[in-house]
C-alpha cells in the first residue's frame, strides 16, 4: 500500500488517491500554433522511467486537490508531497 501525504489532509493510503498523470510534461506553449506533431508528442508519447518519477495524484476521497507526488516507480516508495507548484525535484 502506497502512503501519500496530501499537505491539506495529511497522510492517507493510496485508496483516497486517483492517480492523475505524469507531472514533467507540459503542453504546447501556444495551443494555436502547435503543430500536429507538437499534440501528438504531448498526447501519446510518454517515457517508461525506472526510479524516482514526478507524477499528479488527485485526492478524490478528500479534500478533492491535486497533489504533486515524487514516488520512485520501480519500488512504489513516497519520496516527496507537495502542491501542484511545488519544487519536489529538490527533495531528491
């Protein structure tokens, strides 16, 4: 079972959680101008990673915020919690 500390609610199992993607992509600066290769990177293209991965966890069975998790993938351990603006990569 996953712990996550959410910093409004404090620590609650994976259970409350819906995971809610991966938190290092950003979108095309320009929507209007993006390219169709530019959506189709941003939409389908994702990295496989091993280790530590910055992901967005939505705590649906609380205070319904997104959290900014850093969780290494390969053994599920919580690194860091923080807001959807917080600096996690610093934790590491």
């Amino acid at each position: 079972m996953i712990r996550i500390t959410c910093p409004h609610c404090g620590p609650r199992d994976q259970d409350e959680f819906s995971y809610a993607g991966d938190a290092t992509r950003t979108r095309p600066a320009d929507p209007a101008t993006a390219s169709a290769a530019d959506w189709h990177d941003y939409v389908y293209l994702r990295d496989n990673p091993a280790g530590p991965h910055l992901e967005f966890w939505h705590h649906i069975h609380g205070c319904r915020r997104y959290v900014k998790v850093l969780r290494d993938v390969t053994s599920h351990q919580v690194l860091a919690c923080g807001w959807p603006d917080a600096d996690l990569e610093a934790a590491q």
